[in-house]
C-alpha cells in the first residue's frame, strides 16, 4: 500500500524535512516540525496551489470599485446574543471558530443555533467526531422539538465529511469539534496542529465553493494550550470565544475577531435545564445578588461596547503559607499582583503574609484594566473587615504604579449603567486622583492603619 507522501515543515524558519525530526535539523529549534502533506499530493486533492516551477499566466488586478462584491443576506441563529457577537448573524460562506474549554456549552449552543435554523426551514448539518448520534439526541431533547430536526453525521474521516458537505450542501454547518477530525493523508493523530491546519483549510474551501456557513467548535484549555485553535485564527472569519466556570450559570460570549462586524461585543448566558439561556438583565442581576458584606465591590465594567456591572469579592486571611496563596477567579493573576504590590507600596495596606482570594462572582470574567479599582477596594475592604461606605459600592478605574488612579474607556456609560441600578456614588479616577484617596473615601480613614494591624 502506497501512502499519500507527506513533509514535516518547520515553523521557525520554513526548513522542510522527509522525516519528523523533535529539533530542527536547520535552525535547531525544538519541536517546531509540523506534518504537511507534500506540494504534489496535495495539488493532486484539487486545493492547492500551482506546482512550483511552472510558467504561470499574469494575473488582472482590478480597482476595487468594478469588484463584485454580493452581500448574500445573512442566516439568523434565532440567539439573539448570538447573532449580535457574529455581527448580524450567519455569513454564507464564512468560517466561525467557537472556541472554549470542555463542558462550557459549546456543543449545547450549536445545536440550539442549528435547530433555530433548521425550523426555520433551513438546510442544516451537524458533523460530530465527538459524541455518538444517540448521545447528540439525549442532549437536543432537553433543548426543543427544533433541535431535533437538525440532521447528525457522527464521523471523524475529513474526507467523509467533506463528501458529505458536497452532497447534502447545507446552509449552515457545525464541525463539532475541529480537533476530533483528521485525514488518512496525514499520519499524525487527529488535533495536532498539522491535522487542524489541515481540516480547517479544506473544510475552508468547500465552505467558499458552496456558500456553507460553518461553525468550527474548538476545545481551548484554561491555559489556552493544545495544538489546535490557536492556529486557526488567522484562517478563520470570525473568532468567538465562549468562558466563564464549568460548575457556574453563567456564561460570557464575545468575539475576539471578526471580519463582518465588531468585536468584543459580550453576550451573557445562563446554562439551564434546557439549554442556554440569553440573560438580558445581567447587571440588575449581579448588583441584586451583590452582598454588600465587607469585601464586596461592583465593578463598572465594559464588555466590548456594552456596560455591565459585576459584584467582585475578596478575602484576606493570615496565611501559614510561605510565599502565601493569590488565587484569582474572573481576573488574571498578574493583574491581582500588580494590585496588591500598588496597595503595599502607595495605599499602606500590606498583604504580604496574608491569603488572598479574589473572586468575580458569576463566573463572569473580565480582562480590562478598570477593574483595578475595584479589585483594589475589594481587598483593602476585606482586610480592614469594613464594608464600603455605601455598600453596594461601584468603583472602575485603572491602578498606575506610582498609585496613581489613571482614566479608563467610556466612564459615561459605566457611570450610566451603575445610577441605573441605584449606584449614585460610583468611585472613579474623576472622583479620586489616587488609590490612597479613593480608599479613604470608600473606607474612611482608618482603613489602612487597621489592614496593617492584620
Ligand atoms: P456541552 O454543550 O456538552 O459542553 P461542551 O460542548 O462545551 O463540552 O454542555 C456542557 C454542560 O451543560 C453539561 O455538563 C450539561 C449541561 N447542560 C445543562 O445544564 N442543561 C442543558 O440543557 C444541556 C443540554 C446541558
Ligand atoms: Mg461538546
């Protein structure tokens, strides 16, 4: 039996080996080698490019204003959040990479936006090399009679899907998910990255050829390691990103890419009995739910172009720990130690040998320097065992390191957002020039001097 010939290609400096090497024979880097399928047999699938050497005709460039450009109208998934994170909805012929870690709902989202689609009369198909179709049936149970419309093909052979996709040529298609699919030309396992790269070019081009809308789910670990979606983002028209705690409700969907519409728009989702539901009152929902116990803080925080108030909480304990413990949930964790570096050295409140847990209720996450101030006040409170004044308290605002409170992106919305919800005192960099001076206005003067005694 003859095997499809394959190359392993560098990724450092493009050095192409016959044999996988585990260090560059070229630039000597480590682990840079990725299997590809080599020139010939790949011009032989029909995808590639022409064969090197021969003499190639000119191409005709031509001004942009004589470019056919169809705008085909867009498919809706019928889930509002949805179609506003791709920006109006489905494009026909596009590629949407949905990216998040395992159990987050992914493949609960999907369904749900193929069965919206398939009852609306649409052409739908939901490739999966990752469940059974008698399990992808027990889940779209739960989720609606549309749901169960939606025709399955369980399958991990790419070049079955990709026939299948030529002869079914449905509207809209979900690969769930993109590392499970793998091709016999290639000899590593399904999900490494010449694999992924590879099922995502050729699913690429009959989407373009045919006018298929798909949606390529992507597992991404909390690190955001494993071979696989990374890569693809530059292949890809549009980048969703699903996050928030397995074990929580809620659920955050944004897109960090997108060619058709804006990006870092937020959408938030509570995972109910039966399926995925659209929060649309997420603030008043988090200020409700807000303790206002001593280290509890609303943050005014802006999710793309969107407002959204979060409880933040924090607890800090004697510690017998050397160094002591920083767990973060919802922030990250160089932030947090910024923070407390900026609370030792300009507000007087020591955490040194003490634990510190800070924790963004909901499981929602935030990744934007305004929530400095809040995470800020939130353990300055905890230490002091103080509640703010008043309490619930919204807060926003970056921390400098000279402790300087320093201007963040559309403080007129967050404010808005905040009295709406009955927050009147918001603290910002426009109330207080520095930490020291915000503290003391959230927690009056004696909170530095009771966190030291701590
Ligand atoms: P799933 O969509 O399978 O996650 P992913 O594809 O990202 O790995 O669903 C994850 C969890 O959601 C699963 O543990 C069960 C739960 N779930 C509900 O709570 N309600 C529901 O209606 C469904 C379908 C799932
Ligand atoms: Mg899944």
């Amino acid at each position: 039996m003859s095997r499809p010939a394959t190359v392993h290609v560098c990724s450092a400096c493009g050095h192409v080996a016959a044999k996988w090497h585990g260090q560059c024979p070229a630039c000597e880097e480590w682990n840079t080698l990725v299997e590809e399928r080599a020139p010939a047999a790949r011009a032989r699938a029909g995808g590639g490019p022409s064969r090197r050497g021969a003499v190639a005709a000119a191409g005709r460039p031509v001004a942009l204003r004589e470019v056919r450009a169809e705008r085909s109208p867009r498919l809706l998934t019928g889930i509002g959040e949805l179609d506003r994170a791709l920006g109006g909805g489905l494009v026909p012929g596009s590629l949407v990479l949905l990216g998040g870690s395992p159990g987050i709902g992914k493949s609960t989202l999907t369904n749900m936006a193929l069965g919206h689609l398939a009852g609306a009369g649409r052409r739908t198909l939901y490739v999966s090399g990752e469940e059974s179709a008698a399990q992808i049936r027990l889940r779209a149970e739960r989720l609606g009679p549309d749901a169960l419309e939606v025709p399955v093909l369980a399958e991990t052979d790419l070049d079955t899907v990709l026939a299948t996709l030529e002869a079914e040529a449905p509207e809209a298609c979900v690969i769930d998910s993109v590392q499970t699919l793998g091709s016999a030309a290639l000899e590593s396992a399904p999900g490494t990255v010449g694999q992924v790269r590879e099922v995502a070019a050729r699913i690429t081009e009959v989407a373009k050829r045919r006018g298929i809308a798909v949606l390529l789910v992507g597992h991404v670990t909390k690190d955001g390691a494993l071979a696989g979606p990374r890569v693809l983002e530059h292949l890809v028209d549009c980048v969703l990103q699903f996050e928030g705690e397995r074990e929580r409700t809620y659920r955050t969907l944004r897109a960090l890419k997108n060619r058709f519409g804006a990006t870092n728009d937020c959408g938030v989702f509570e995972m109910r009995e039966g399926g995925l539901v659209e929060v649309l009152d997420a603030s008043a929902r988090f200020v409700g739910e807000a303790t206002r116990a001593p280290g509890s803080v609303v943050l005014a925080a802006m999710e793309g172009s969107r407002p959204l108030l979060v409880e933040v909480q924090a607890l800090v304990s004697p510690s017998e720990l050397v160094p002591p413990r920083r767990v973060c949930t919802g922030i990250d964790r160089n932030r947090l130690a910024l923070v407390l570096a900026v609370l030792a050295r300009h507000a007087g409140v020591a955490t040194g040998s003490a634990d510190v847990f800070v924790n963004v209720v909901g499981g929602v996450r935030v990744d934007e320097p305004g929530a400095d101030l809040a995470v800020a006040l939130a353990v300055a409170s905890a230490a002091r065992g103080v509640a703010t004044q008043p309490s619930p308290l919204a807060a926003f605002g970056e921390l400098g390191l000279t402790g300087e409170l320093r201007s963040v992106a559309h403080p007129d919305r967050r404010l808005a957002e905040a009295a709406k919800f009955g927050l009147r005192e918001a603290l910002s960099p426009e109330t207080a020039p520095t930490l020291r001076a915000a503290l003391r206005q959230a927690l009056g003067g004696g909170a530095q001097r009771a966190a030291r005694a701590a």
